[in-house]
C-alpha cells in the first residue's frame, strides 16, 4: 500500500506564531528550528502508525514554506520525501496520483476567517463550498480517486475537514484559544495521538470515500468562507482549473524547459505565466 502525506506545520502542537522567515536573528531561527523538529516528530509519528497498519511505501511532500522544513536527518527512513521551494514545483502536490492508497494531512491549519490557530487561506468552489488548504490536497487526492483518510491540527481544522469527509480519522493535538494562542498537547502525547490515529485511517481505508466535488468548475481564492472571487477560474477540469491559478504565482512551467534555467525570469531564458500575463497587458495598454 502506498501513502502519500501532505504537511504543513501551523497545525502542529505548539505551534502559535507565523513563521517568519525574514528574521535573521538568533532567537527566530531557534524558534523556526523548534518547529521544524515538533513537525518532523509528528510526521514521523503518522509513518510509524501507517506501516503498524501494514503501509509498504511513504511519500511526504514537504508542502509548508520554503519547502525545507522537516528535518531531512531526522524523516523516518521508510520515507521518501518531495522537499524544494514551493514557488519551483511542478504543482502543489507533486507525485500525487492515481497510483497512492490513500492521503494523511499532517499539522493543518484553519481557514482563513476561521477561528482556528493561524487561520489563512481560503479556496471558494463553485461560489458554495468553501475549505483550506487541508481540504484542497483532500479534493486533489479525490481527483484521482484517492481518500484522504487523516487529518492533524488543531480542533478547528479537524472540523472542517470532517465536514468534507466524516468518515475520515481526526487528531486534534491543540484547542484554539485565539489565533495566536492554544492549548497544547505536550509533543510526546500529540506523536502517540497521531501515531494511534494514523494505524486506525489506515486499517479503516476501505470505509472512507475520496472527497470528490462535481464540476464544472468556479474557483477562486477568498478571505473568508461566504466570500466569492472576483478573479474566479472557470473549467471542466478540476486539477487544470486549480492549476491555472496558482501557477499566476508559481513557477509550475520550470521543469518543462529545455535546458533548465537556474534563475528563472532573470536571464531571459524563462518567463512564468504571471510574468507573461504582466508583459501581454503592458503590450495591449502600451
């Protein structure tokens, strides 16, 4: 059986500040480095129970930032992991398709004008389904038909990731106070909590379905869950239309050029779809 794990690392316990990345001072990077290990230790906790439940191979796509935040060292050897800057991929989900068993979401965060800890992003369908990011790689792992039977995160997420799915297996590993402060389960207990969770989604696969949404397809990202987009992307296909509108901001054409340029849209050789779209107005205003 093959699992594929898409992370994050707002969801994870402990975790109640953004990441910030800019911030070059000592007590930042301890503080990044903190949670890079709380995420690599409830990572490794989701394989643990996965290959208890007979689990042959893990697929982790480092899916948070810069797409370096689990501790490579440290990732359970039966693993294999996708790591890389997110703006570089082929797509948000690379290597996910219809060859995996089943997706985990491991620390998810709530979306945005939720009440969950760091709650951000919100994906609008068809002007009424609204979810985050945990829910997006749910409904791109169901576009291949396969189930996202684990979610992780905090009591909010896990909500509303059940609401999609309620079959899905869920581990609650804090409770939302405000969205910078939680109620935290200590490392030790939240790793055995997804570690039992993990073994039990796995035993229970054939129970839950994939999380499947009917197209055609509105879709557009938002503040909050009511909103619809404005800058909607309509089509037939669903991964295509997702696709389309993260790659105005993503490289997602990179790996296609011959040869591969090292610093796209500065030397000339590559220009990405936003940049395209960018020069195209200028030419049609001009």
């Amino acid at each position: 059986m093959k699992l594929y794990i898409h992370t994050d690392i707002e969801g994870v316990a402990g975790m109640v500040h953004f990441e910030r990345r800019d911030d070059n001072s000592l007590e930042n990077w301890d503080i990044r480095k903190r949670m890079h290990r709380l995420l690599t230790g409830e990572v490794n906790a989701a394989i643990e129970g996965a290959l208890e439940a007979g689990v042959s191979e893990v697929l982790v796509n480092d899916a948070h930032g810069s797409g370096y935040s689990i501790i490579f060292e440290e990732l359970h050897p039966a693993a294999q992991i996708i790591h890389g800057p997110l703006t570089r991929q082929p797509f948000w989900t690379p290597l996910l398709d219809e060859t995996s068993d089943a997706m985990f979401c491991v620390a998810q965060h709530a979306m945005a004008g939720t009440n969950g800890v760091l709650p951000h992003s919100c994906w609008c369908i068809n002007d009424s389904i609204w979810f985050g990011e945990g829910g997006m790689a749910m409904a791109l792992a169901g576009y291949y038909d396969v189930p996202a039977v684990l979610i992780t995160g905090d009591n909010v997420v896990t909500q509303q990731c059940l609401d999609l799915v309620p079959e899905m297996e869920a581990v609650v590993v804090k409770i939302a106070l405000s969205p910078y402060n939680a109620c935290s389960r200590t490392p030790a207990k939240a790793r055995a909590m997804i570690r039992e969770g993990a073994q039990r989604a796995i035993e229970r696969v054939s129970e839950i379905p994939p999380f499947k949404i009917a197209g055609p397809y509105r879709i557009g990202l938002v503040g909050g869950p009511g909103q619809v987009p404005e800058n909607a992307v309509e089509g037939d296909d669903f991964r295509d239309t997702v696709y389309e509108i993260l790659s105005r901001g993503y490289d997602y054409d990179l790996c296609r050029e011959d040869p591969w340029p090292l610093m796209p849209g500065r030397d000339g050789n590559f220009l990405t779809r936003g940049q395209r779209r960018a020069l195209e107005q200028q030419e049609k205003s001009g």
